[in-house]
C-alpha cells in the first residue's frame, strides 16, 4: 500500500518537484503514471524507496511511515519493495543466476531455499536458457525480465518500475508490461512511471498524470488493446498532457540534476542493495571485478561483495 497525503518536496536548489500530492495505491493495484519530463514522477518514486524525504507531508509505503522511519530501519523497509530502473542495474560480473540469488544471500535466505526460488523465477520471466548468460550477452528485453526477476525473488508486497521499458524496443515493451501485469494478477501490487502513451493507452487500468508537481488525472481507463482511441482523445483522457507542462524546457534543463547525495552503505550486506538503488556509473564501477569462482549462494555477504567490488576472495574461510 501507498499512500502520499498532502506531500510536498522542495530540492534545496529551490526547485518544487511535488506540490501537495495525494494519493493511495491500495493493494493489489496497477497503477502507471505518467507525465511530461520534469513533472517529478522520479522525485515521486525516489520518495517511495526513502532515497529522499518529503519536505511536508505524510508518505506511507507497505505500512512503514517513512517520515519516521530510522536510518537503521531502511533496510526492512527496502525489503518490502521490488524496483525496476530503466538502465536495469545488473552486475555485469554477474550471472543472471547470481544476479538474482544475491538479494536473498544477503538477507541470509537458507540455500536450499535460495537454491529453488532463483530458478523459480527465472522461468517465471523466460529466461531458463540464459540461466549461466552474462549481461552483456542479453537484449535489453532479456535484461529487463532479469531485472524484474531480482525484483520478484524476495516475494515483495510492491515492485516499483520507473521507465522500465525506456530502454527496450517498443514490440518488447508489451511484454514486459504483460510480465508487469501477470506478476499483479498473482497479488503483488505494480507502479509504474512511463512515457509511453501508446503502452498505457493499450493496457489501461489506473493512470495517474502528475504534471509540474501535481496529480491533474486519476482515473481508471479502460484499455484500447489495438489502438482504438485517437491521440486526440488520449490527450483528453489525460494520458498525455506533454503540451500541458508548462515552461517545460526549463524543467528539462533542471532534470540534469537527478541524482541525491549518495548515501553511506550501513553494512556490507545492504551496500549491495544499495548497488542497485544507485545510477548506472557507479554500477559500472562495482561491477568492474572478477567474476567469483565460488557460487554465489555459497558466500557470505562479504565474499559476495567482495567478489563485485573486484577485490579477491580467499576461497576459504578466515
Ligand atoms: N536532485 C535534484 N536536485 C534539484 N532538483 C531536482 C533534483 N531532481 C530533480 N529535480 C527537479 O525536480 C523536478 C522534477 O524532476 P523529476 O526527476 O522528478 O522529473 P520526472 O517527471 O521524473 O522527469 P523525467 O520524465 O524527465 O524523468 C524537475 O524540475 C527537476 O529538474
Ligand atoms: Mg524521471
């Protein structure tokens, strides 16, 4: 469950990015949302994983009140979530085995258990064949269901995408979104930001428009499956609104600036899920190392991090 009352975010540049939003996202719900560059769909999302607090306002996510939430608490909390990017944020050392399997290593899931699950959901995203691939050896669709499938593994309540598909081609889209939608048939409530009218327009559901910091539609649409409403239309019905944003190459220019400070890690265990939560450069950077010849589910979170950061593991126990 999500749910924003009278929020408001301020960057200290001065920029207002969320102007008293309300909102609630029951569970069980798919929800996109859309809106024009700079609207503050990401502000919207980083305030949903606690990368970012609200200026005023209340902000509830799974039942944590996260204006209250201790630093320490962060952790639990992220737990809880699933999230998606659109520069996916697989380690490039990594297998799509490894990649996935690490979440629940580092929450200390039993092997066996782990042993089980990752492979459970790699079929459930397609991907059994590529099991051993690299990233560098998938499409970008390929990448995506990876991504959706570390998402899924620890069984979050909700899995956060924002602009899954803007990487991919648009034919893949679909089916990540039919992916997105089967996994919310199965309970796990689903938000997620995109700029593809046309993916919205064709699946329907709950649309939520912010432009220049505020909700301007909520409603539930019925889905056009193949394109049965004009452009036209879809501006009326609000999915599109990108005329609406006003002063939007400002806006624009000012989104350069997207990232918060980095956070310090609390441990090593946590530093990995916050290697996902950061942008793609510093990805890179930890992805740099070797690839571990241990199987990751016979590591401990300090081999494991070891391991992606490039520094060498001793293979035996200290
Ligand atoms: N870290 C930041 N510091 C200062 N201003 C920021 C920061 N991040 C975003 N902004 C500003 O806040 C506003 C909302 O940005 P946000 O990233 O939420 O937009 P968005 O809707 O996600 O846009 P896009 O579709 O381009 O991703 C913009 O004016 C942006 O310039
Ligand atoms: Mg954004």
């Amino acid at each position: 469950m999500v749910e924003l009352k009278n929020v408001s975010v301020t960057y200290s540049t001065g920029v207002d990015a969320l102007n008293n939003v309300s909102l609630k996202i029951n569970d069980g719900d798919f929800a996109f949302v859309v809106g024009s560059s700079g609207a503050g769909k990401s502000t919207m999302i980083k305030l949903l994983l606690k990368e970012i607090d609200a200026t005023s306002g209340v902000v509830t996510v799974n039942g944590y009140n996260l204006n209250k939430l201790r630093k320490r608490k962060i952790p639990e909390f992220r737990r809880t979530l699933g999230f998606v990017f659109q520069d996916f944020r697989l380690i490039p050392s990594m297998t799509v085995y490894e990649n996935i399997a690490f979440v629940l290593r580092v929450i200390d899931a039993p092997i066996k258990y782990i042993r089980k699950r990752v492979p459970y959901v790699i079929s459930l995203v397609g991907l059994h064949s590529k099991t051993n691939s690299y990233p560098d050896e998938l499409s970008g669709g390929e990448k995506q269901r990876v991504a959706i499938a570390r998402a899924l593994v620890n069984d979050p309540k909700l899995i956060i995408a924002d602009e899954p598909t803007g990487n991919i081609d648009p034919e893949l889209s679909y089916e990540i979104v039919e992916l997105l939608k089967s996994i919310n048939d199965q309970g796990t409530t689903i938000l997620m930001v995109t700029h593809e009218h046309d993916l919205v327009r064709h699946f329907g559901g709950r649309i939520i428009n912010i432009t220049g910091g505020e909700i301007v539609f909520d409603e539930v649409m019925l889905g056009a499956g193949d394109d049965l409403i004009s452009d036209q239309e879809s501006i009326q019905y609000g999915y599109a609104l990108e005329a609406a944003s006003p002063d939007s190459e400002a806006l624009q220019a000012a989104s350069a600036i997207d990232s918060p400070a980095p956070q310090k890690p609390e441990n090593s265990a946590d530093a990995l899920v916050d290697a996902i939560l950061k942008d793609g450069e510093e990805q890179e950077l930890l992805g740099a190392g070797e690839t571990p010849d241990i199987p990751i589910d016979q590591m401990t979170p300090d081999e494991v991090i070891a391991a992606i950061s490039g520094e060498k593991t001793s293979g035996g126990a200290e």
